[in-house]
C-alpha cells in the first residue's frame, strides 16, 4: 500500500497508509495526528503548516499564489515549508516524508 512517512511534533515517526487522491492533510489527520487544519482543508487557515523532505521538494507542484499568502501568516516558515491541505497523493509521493510544524 502507499504510504507517507510524517515525523510528529515530538519526533515520533508514522508510517500512514495513503489512497492516490486524498489530500495529505486528510491522511494525517484521518490517522489521528495532531493536525489542527481549521479550515478543513479550504486554504485559508495555515494550521496544517509543515516541513517537505528536501528530498521529495522536487516531486510536489510548486505551491500556488493562495498557498504562499496562507504561509505568509503562518509562524516558523522555512524553505520546505507547505500546507499539507494543498498537497494532493499520488503514487509519484509514495513516501513522502514530512514534518508537522510547530503549533
């Protein structure tokens, strides 16, 4: 089965099931993570901010002018930072590894 790899805000590592389609967000949060995502997912919140592996930057789109402007209020960004609600699974991010960002 596809898989991503989300290292939690502790360090804990999850080895999460993925279905090609759902958006990165649902899987954390569906595994019971503590993902907050307020908006449920709608781009308007940033409270499923976190951190790609540099390794897999390259497999993702670039993320959209929407996504910058909910990063740009978002605390703790950095080069690899994304919103996990705007990142959609497909068999090329079978996996993906992540970090949750700081609350």
């Amino acid at each position: 089965m596809p898989h991503i790899v989300v290292i939690d805000r502790y360090g804990g590592e999850h080895r999460l099931e993925a279905a090609p389609g759902r958006k990165v967000m649902e899987i954390i949060r569906d595994a019971g993570l503590p993902i907050e995502a307020s908006c449920g997912g709608c781009c308007a919140c940033a409270t499923c901010h976190c951190y790609i592996d540099d390794g897999w930057l390259h497999a993702l789109a670039p993320a959209d002018v929407e996504e910058l402007d909910m990063l740009d209020m978002a605390f703790d960004v950095e080069a690899q930072s994304r919103l996990t609600c705007q990142i959609r699974f497909s068999e090329a991010l079978d996996g993906l590894r992540l970090t949750l960002a700081p609350n």
